[in-house]
C-alpha cells in the first residue's frame, strides 16, 4: 500500500522537493528556509478520488468508536489530510490528541465573553501538544530506517520524543540547555532512556549545535523545524472545527515560543478551509512572554515583516526562545486570520495560571499567556464579548510544579514584577499552611481564607 502523496515546498523560495531529498537539518539549499508538506493531488484529483467532506467528517468521528489503535489516535484518524507515510502501518502512536475541549465559565464572566473554552493538549500521553506532532514525524523516521533520533529542547519536545522513540525501538539524544527546563520534562527523559546532555548554552545554543551533528551523522532530527512535526500539530484545529460542528470558533489563542504550534493550527484551518470542510477561518493570535517576544516586537514595529533574535527571559521554559525558527510561517498565519500578536509579563502570566487552576484546569505557565494575551485583547476592544474564543493549553501543570509552589509561596515574583499586581496576587495565592493536629486548629484554618 502506498499512502504517501506529499512533497515539501520551501516557504522561502517556493522550490519543490520529495520527501526523501530533504536534508538532514530541514532547510532549502537555496534559500535556507523551512519546508511545508504539500498535498498538490487534493486539488488536481477528480471524481471519486477527491476528498468528499461530508465522508470524511462521518469516517472521522466513526474511527473514535474503533478499537484499531491509529483509529483511537486523535492525529491519525484524521490520516486522509496527513499522507505522510508509505504504509500507515508504520505509524506509532500512544493514542494522542482527541483532548477534552473544557469551557471556561469563571473567566468567561470576569471578560464579559460569552463563550470562552480551553482546548487542553497537556492531555496528551506525555503531557503537551507535542505529542501530536511527534506521533507524526517519528513515525517517517521510523519508516525511513533511522536507528536515532534527536532533538534540542526547553523540555516538552524531548519528553514527547523519547517516550515515542521508546515505543518505536528507536535510539534518541536529547539536548538541553542546562539548568533551564523543568524537572518533570526532563524526569521524563530519562525515564524514556534518552541519552541526555545539559549543555552550557540556551536553547538557540543547543538547537545550532545539533543541527552541525545531524549533517554529519545519521540521525534525525525531530526540531520543529522538521516540517512533519506540523502535520500532526495541526489536527487539534480538525478537532476543535469537529467539536464546533465545523462552525469555527472565531478566535483561537495560542502561545508562541518557536512558533510551530502556531504555524501548524494555521495550516491546519487553512487546509479545512481549502478541501470546503469549513466556510472561513477563525483569527489566531499568538501570544508570548515579555522576555521572550521576538515576533511581539516585530508585530509592533513592522508589522511582522522581520525579526531580530533577543536573549530570552522568562519562568515559562517551553517559551524561552529567543530566536524562533517558524517565524515566517506563524506571521503568515496571523496575517491571513487577521489575528494579532502580543506579548504579557511575568506577573500576567502567573495570574493567569492561577486563575485557570481555579477553575479546576490546571496548566503550565506556558499555556496560561493565552489567558492573559485574552484579557490585553480585551481591554483593547479587539475581542468581542460575543465572540467565540478557544484557548489553547498546551501542557500539564505536573510538568512544572516547582512553578506553581513558588506562586503560592509567594516567591516567585520579584517585587518588581509583581508591583500593580500585588492585589490580584494575593487573592489567588493558596499556600499551604501549618497548623497544630487537632480540629480547632484545621477548622480555624479554613476560617481565615474567606477569600
Ligand atoms: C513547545 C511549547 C510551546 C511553544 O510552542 P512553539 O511551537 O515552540 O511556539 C508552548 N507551550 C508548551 C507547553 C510547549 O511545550
């Protein structure tokens, strides 16, 4: 069976190449840019052979009552929009995607926003987004006959990588830069049996010293810039437009490091919107930390047309990229939804985390810049309250509990971060207590928190 119709075209230059001539650090040999998987057959094929949408939509919501396993995947039921592989039976998968799509009615209210939802991808086997993108570009190292993989990682991508690389046989090294991602990715690693190093430079360090390994040896990388990591990243957009009845949402807010997740969403709705299963696009914006937010800088000063790399600060490690590869293609998305792109403070982000645990959906400070770009955008008139807007999560809150602790403890905020917000702090701050063993002490507990 062959399953495989793609080619990948470079975003800079346009050239064309199979899968197979790529090299092995994923950039054009013309222009260094990144590749996109094309499906040129989707438009040039007839009859019988075209996607019918009312068939897919059916066979896709079907397979979720199958017991095959890649019918049980959230990335592989959708497989007619990702013919990446020779033969689908080379796909690995741990059963990723199809993540709960929660509504938030709290801070629904607090943002006068009648429908406000958070599509939860720290649902995932191991924890983020990234997992649906690792089923995907994993799965055609495996096909291609690779014996390693590798990645440069703030945490998540080498969480993802190695428990797939595990399932699928295969060897992987993980780098990354050292003492700046969180324990439970990390923990997570080594419980894969990745080869991992910490390295005494930061992630864009990390990323350029592996791309000279993978030119001399044989092994693949699973960097986002390998452009299969999107094709699965971007079926939570299948999935939301399957969850809405494909009536999209009107606005979609994701945070943005490398900016992949971005670029893949967009791509995703693009495609949905091409082959006619959805009749417009929803407006994506992308939102990232202060210390870390080359493309905010670029949207504020030219409109996104270039960027200059700045070193990056932030407690949220899975955004700490100072220098992010998709830049191009997450501009792109944000100018063809009419999206926007900002960036939050540190002390934003932490309100927002905690907001979104109160109301039971724990997630990492990552996820919650979603949250508190929503609310800048508010407060700016761009969203309407009677908008529908999807926050997307994009990993655990178990990946970094030493983060939430500090919040709690109140030690994770300079006073200076912190200075404004010192109200807003407080009334969500929740630390443990200690108090004598016996029922006057505890219920006197719960008497003073009366917030
Ligand atoms: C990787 C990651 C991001 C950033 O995604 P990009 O594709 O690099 O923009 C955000 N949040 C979490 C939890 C991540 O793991």
């Amino acid at each position: 069976m062959n399953d495989n119709l793609h080619q990948l075209r470079c975003f800079g230059c346009g050239a064309r190449i199979s899968g197979a001539e790529a090299r092995p650090d994923f950039r054009c040999s013309s222009c260094g840019d990144l590749f996109e998987v094309e499906y040129a057959g989707w438009n040039q094929r007839q009859g019988h052979d075209r996607p019918n949408p009312g068939a897919l939509k059916w066979l896709w919501r079907e397979r979720r009552c199958s017991t095959e396993p890649l019918d049980q995947s959230g990335v592989w039921r959708f497989r007619e929009l990702l013919p990446i592989l020779d033969n689908f039976g080379n796909a690995v998968t741990l059963r990723e995607g199809n993540t709960p799509l929660y509504p938030l009615l709290r801070s629904a209210k607090a943002l006068g926003i009648d429908q406000l939802f958070a599509k939860h991808q720290g649902m995932n086997p191991t924890g983020s987004f990234k997992d649906t993108g690792m089923t995907a570009a994993l799965s055609v190292a495996k096909e291609r006959g690779f014996e390693w993989v590798a990645c440069a990682s703030t945490g998540n991508t080498s969480a993802a990588m190695s428990a797939y690389a595990a399932r699928a046989g295969l060897r992987c090294l993980v780098l990354i830069p050292e003492g700046k991602i969180a324990w439970g990715k990390l923990s997570q690693a080594m419980d894969y049996g990745a080869i991992t190093c910490q390295l005494k430079t930061d992630f864009d360090g990390c990323v350029k010293l592996l791309t000279k390994i993978v030119r001399e040896s044989p092994i693949y990388l699973l960097n986002s810039v390998n452009p299969y990591r999107l094709e699965g990243q971007k079926t939570p957009a299948f999935e939301i437009a399957e969850a809405f009845d494909w009536n999209v949402p009107d606005h979609l807010i994701v945070p943005g490091g490398n900016l992949a997740n971005s670029a893949a969403l967009g791509k995703g709705f693009r495609e949905l919107h091409e082959l006619g299963l959805v009749a417009r696009l929803p407006k994506i914006s992308v939102i990232q930390a202060q210390g870390a937010n080359p493309l905010a800088r670029a949207f504020a000063a030219n409109d996104g047309q270039s960027i200059e790399p700045v070193e990056a600060h932030t407690r949220a490690t899975a955004i700490r990229i100072g220098n992010p590869a998709s830049w191009r293609k997450a501009a792109r998305v944000i100018h063809e939804t009419g999206g926007w792109c900002l960036d939050v403070s540190e002390a934003e982000i932490a309100i927002a985390k905690a907001e979104l645990g109160a109301e039971g959906l724990g997630c990492e400070p990552a996820s919650a810049v979603t949250l508190a770009g929503l609310k800048k955008l508010r407060a700016q008139g761009k969203v309407a309250g009677s908008e529908t807007v999807v926050l997307i999560l994009t990993g655990h809150t178990l990946k970094d509990a030493d983060y939430t602790i500090d919040f709690h403890r109140g030690t994770l905020l300079s006073e200076k971060e912190s200075a404004g917000h010192e109200i807003a702090i407080e009334a969500l701050r929740r630390n443990a207590v200690a108090v004598d063993a016996t029922p006057e002490a505890v219920l006197a507990a719960m008497q003073v928190d009366a917030r």
